[in-house]
C-alpha cells in the first residue's frame, strides 16, 4: 500500500493493541509499513508483537494523563480498542469506556494529532439495556465532542471471532467438558465478524479520508441465534449436548452464580446486553473494502487447531505458555 504521509513514516499509537483484536490489527499495520507504538500496562502481554520490525512496545499507565500524554507525543494518529466486558474495582466501565477516549481525544486535540479511529461496539446507545453499552456510547459522545476538529472514525462491531477469541472458546470448553449445556438468552442474535476483517477495516479506514467523520457499524455474513452458534460449535468438535435454553429469570439467576466465581465467564450485564440483537443491516460499508469472511470458513481451524501453526501450541503448552495466547 501507499502511505501518503511524505515527511517520514507515518506513526500510529495503538491503546489495547496488545489484545485480542488489537494484535491482530498491529500485525496488519506492521505488515502495511506503518510505525506503531503498542501501549500495554505490561509488556510481557504484548511479547508476541515485539519481534515485529515495526513495533515498539511501550509500557505505559493510561490511567495516569501525563504518562499518556508523554507515550502519544509525535503520533500521526492513535487507535484505542481499550475495552472491558466486566468491571472489576477501579477499571469500571464509566473509567475504561467513557473517561478514558474523552482524556484521548482531549490529548489528541492538544497534540495536533489529527486522526482518531475509536473502537466502540454495537448497539451502544444512551438507552441501552446494559452498563456496557451505555458506557460505550458514552465514550463514543465523548470522541465526537471533537469531530469539529479531529479526523475521527468510530467502529462498532458485533461479536468478534477468530483464534483466541473468548466468545467461541467459551462455548467450545463448555461443550468439551459438561455433560448438558444450559443456555441464556438462547434467542439473543449476533452477526460475528471476523477478527481479520475488523482489523482490515481499520488499517484501509486509516488514512481514507472518506471515514473520517464516520462510525460504522461492523457485522460478518451471517446472523446466528447464540444456540445455533453452540450447535456449530458442537458440529465442529464433533459432541452432540442437550442445549437448555434458559428463559430471561433463569438467565440473570445463572449469570448471578457465575458472578460469584473468581473468573467472570458471564455477568447479569452481559444478559441485559443481549436483550438488544447484536446485529446490523449493512454488514460493512463498501467504503472499507472488506468482503466480511463467514464464521463457518475460519471457527474450524482454530477450534480443531487444524493449521500448520497450530503445531506449535503443543509446544507452548509444553512449555507452561498459554495456548490462546493472543497473535
Ligand atoms: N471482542 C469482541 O467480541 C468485541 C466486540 C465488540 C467490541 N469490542 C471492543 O473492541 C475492543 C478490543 O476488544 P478485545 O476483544 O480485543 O479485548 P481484549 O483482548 O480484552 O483487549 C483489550 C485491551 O484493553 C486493554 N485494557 C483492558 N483493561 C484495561 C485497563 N484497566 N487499563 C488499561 N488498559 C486496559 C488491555 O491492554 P493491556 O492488557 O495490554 O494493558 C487489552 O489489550 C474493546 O474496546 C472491546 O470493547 C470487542
């Protein structure tokens, strides 16, 4: 590709891009030329991005505004995708989603650094069902309180799939190890799209200047109930499970229980997100230039580890390193 920046390499700091969706878009950028600087509260997270030729990995507290401040100097552009699906003491929603893009795009205003592409999710909306979509739209009014004077772009995804994922992965080491599955919200829709194909979407809305000013909601080519995705998930690891679907009562009592479980799988706001469907009636505009790849093409090989690469998870497992760890 072109880069059109003609006074040096065009320099991208990217917040959250040590995760699952950001790794997958720094590898992007890196492969493009462009210079990028991945911000992570520890760099051992972000190992796996660090041999890349063009990143650098830089250990920085976001919370803290002058160490921001100081990590962003000198970017043509920044990207943050720090996002949280359950709040956990201090890192609540209204700090991750709305404070911080409010404290990014003010520092991005007094640095001169024009362009923004903001992660946001879909169906947030003021009136929305949960705390999490509620504060994602809160975010995203936030960055627009600047669309006078940045070049902003909003991107708001369905459910994100692709190796590593937490969603799919979920599902597929419940189907592996109990006996019945019980379902919430068996009903509430999703239109996964593909990790590779949101990262796509950001490096060719990068420097389009058609997206600026834009926010688009981004959808794979398929809508699927969450039981028919469990029922794909159980066809592709070849166990068939009775699926109980758990009516709305049932749901928020479940996820209560797992509330109380050191590691949140799900939360009553999770359920309450899903009472809006996930989905979207342009699944990505044509000016993304992305063809959306359909979740029956890519789940398989990662959940079967059917590729060359997956060879080496047995040794990572081996070695004590998680085998999802994030690419
Ligand atoms: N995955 C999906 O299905 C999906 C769907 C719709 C929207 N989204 C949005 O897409 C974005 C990326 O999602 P993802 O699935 O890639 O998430 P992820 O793997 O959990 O990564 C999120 C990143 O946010 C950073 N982060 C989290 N809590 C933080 C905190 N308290 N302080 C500083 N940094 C923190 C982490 O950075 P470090 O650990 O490196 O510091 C991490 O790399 C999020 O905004 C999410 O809401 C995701």
């Amino acid at each position: 590709m072109t880069i059109k920046n003609t006074t040096g390499p065009y320099k991208i700091t990217v917040l959250g891009g040590a995760g699952f969706a950001g790794s997958c878009l720094v590898t992007k950028l890196d492969q493009a030329g462009y210079q990028v600087k991945v911000l992570s509260r520890r760099r051992e997270t972000a190992k796996h991005l660090i041999l890349l030729p063009n990143v650098q990995v830089v250990t920085c507290d976001i919370s803290d505004n002058h160490a921001l401040k100081d990590a962003l100097k000198g970017s043509d552009a920044v990207i943050n995708l720090v996002g949280i699906l359950h709040e956990d003491g201090k890192n609540g929603f209204e700090n991750i989603h709305h404070q911080l893009p409010r404290r990014v795009t003010q520092l991005c205003d007094e640095l001169g650094i024009a362009r923004l592409i903001h992660m946001s999710a879909l169906q947030a909306s003021k009136n929305a069902p949960s705390a999490y979509l509620k504060s994602k739209a809160a975010g995203e009014a936030a960055v627009n309180e600047f669309s006078k004077k940045l070049d902003i772009t909003i991107f708001k995804p369905s459910v994100i799939f692709g190796r590593g994922d937490s969603f799919i992965n979920m599902f597929a080491n419940l189907v592996k190890y109990l006996p019945v599955i019980a379902l919430a919200k068996p009903d509430a829709k999703f239109q996964p799209i593909w990790v590779e194909d949101v990262a796509q979407c950001f490096v060719n809305a990068l420097e389009n200047t058609t997206t600026y000013g834009e926010s688009y909601e981004l959808g794979g080519p398929q809508i699927v109930t969450l039981k028919q995705l469990v029922e794909k998930v159980m066809h592709i690891l070849g166990k068939q499970r009775p699926i109980i679907g758990l009516n709305d009562t049932l749901s928020m009592l479940q996820a209560f229980m797992l509330e109380l479980m050191p590691i949140k799988l799900m939360t009553r706001d999770n359920i309450r997100s899903m009472q809006v469907d996930s989905i979207t009636a342009q699944p990505i505009a044509a000016e993304l230039g992305v063809v959306p790849t359909a979740l029956d093409v890519v789940v398989p090989e990662y959940l079967l580890n059917t590729s060359p690469r997956a060879s080496y998870d047995a040794f990572r497992s081996a070695a004590g390193r998680a085998i999802n760890a994030r690419r």
